[in-house]
C-alpha cells in the first residue's frame, strides 16, 4: 500500500470514527440487535456509508475511546489527514482490496490479458527481464514452465469477474521479483496497490522465506 492510500484509509477510518461518536445510540441499537459481529460490521457499514475497514475500527471502539478528549484527538487527526490528502478513499475504491483477487494464470483463460499487458508494455517479455517477447503462446509455455519448477507464480487479478491486472513472481538469486501490471481501463482506482498486498500473501506461500522485491511499475510510462 503507498503512503498516499494509507493515509487515504486512515482518513476513512477517522471519519467513520467520527461519524459513529456523533450517532452513538443508533450504532449501539445496531450492535445490539445483531446477530454475530460480521452482521453488525455489515450494519454499521451501512448506516454510516463507510467502508468495511472503517466499520470494523467502529465495531473494535473502546470505553476509553468514546470520551470529549479522544474525539478531539480523532477530529485532529481527521483534520490533519485532509490537508495532505488530494484524494478520498471513494476517489481510489479498489485499493483496500475488498472486492479484488488473484487466480493463477491460465493458458487458456487467460491468453487475452496476457496479449493486453503485453502490447501495453511495448513488447515486453513476461519473464521480466526487459528483453522482447517472442511468440505470445511460446511465452506463456516458458512461463508455466518456470511455475511448474517453482520459479516463477503468475496470477490474474479479478474484479467482480472482471480481469483488471496481472501479477507477476519471478524467483531469481534467492528474491521474488514482484512486479504489477494493472489493465489500462482500471488503473487510477488503487488495483495496483490493491493487487501487491494480495500478492504478498500468495507470493510468501508459493516462495517461503525468499524475500519479495518489486521492481518494476505497473506499466512502462507513455
């Protein structure tokens, strides 16, 4: 997650906070009445038009939490977040990765976005090694292959069943080299921060104990 988005989910979390200080009672009705506490997250989700996580950071509120001063200190921060933010958590919807996941690479599902991400980077090779790519189906053979040997992990990312990147592992001189590439109708809605905090999970089970290193952007600029 980029400081940007970080602070851009703190200020969510803040506001939300906030906003259920000032609505105490009818965030108390809804705790109250509900059934397990992920229908009370879903609730309070809903009636204070905030995220999962902020509904969450609402449900985990303490006593020592609900007094003058402490919302003060919120109110702050709020306050502080906002003056270095340009940007709303709504404005980049896709990067607390709620509604995002990663599949592995399929040959024959996934050919298309692979032929989108690699005309996008001018010709790229896929391996990350900056050389040109061959032949598209000759390309995806190399790169399964190196799945097979456990050198490499190629996964789609998916959006309400919507292919919007792909993300790239390849295991070279003991490292993960991570790398993101986001589909040119999707980017600037926080996938690509979105798809690396996924990725970290998935690459640390494919590759355990070798340390993850991105080093490439998300496309070659224009």
């Amino acid at each position: 997650m980029t400081d940007h988005d970080r602070k851009a989910a703190r200020r969510e979390i803040a506001d939300a906070l906030l906003k259920a200080l000032e609505r105490r009672h009818e965030v108390l009705d809804l705790i109250v009445e509900a059934d397990s506490n992920a229908a009370a997250i879903d609730a309070i989700a809903g009636l204070l038009d905030t995220s999962h996580a902020g509904a969450e950071a609402v449900f985990g509120l303490s006593f020592e939490q609900l007094t003058k001063d402490s919302r003060r200190i919120i109110q702050a921060e709020l306050e502080d977040l906002n003056k270095q933010l340009s940007f709303t958590l709504g404005e980049r919807p896709a990067s607390s990765g709620e509604s995002l996941e990663l599949r592995p690479f399929s040959a024959d599902e996934d050919r298309d976005i692979f032929a989108v991400r690699t005309e996008d980077m001018g010709g790229a090779s896929g391996d990350g090694s900056g050389g040109q790519a061959g032949n598209l189906d000759d390309e995806i053979r190399s790169a399964l292959a190196r799945v097979d040997d456990e050198e490499a992990a190629w996964f789609v990312a998916i959006d309400s069943g919507d292919k919007v990147g792909m993300v790239f592992g390849e295991l070279l001189g003991g490292e993960v080299q991570v790398r993101i590439w986001i589909h040119p109708e999707h980017r600037k809605r926080g996938y690509g921060t979105a798809a690396l905090r996924k990725s970290r999970t998935e690459m640390a089970w494919c590759f355990p104990a070798a340390p993850l290193v991105v080093r490439t952007p998300a496309a070659k600029p224009r």
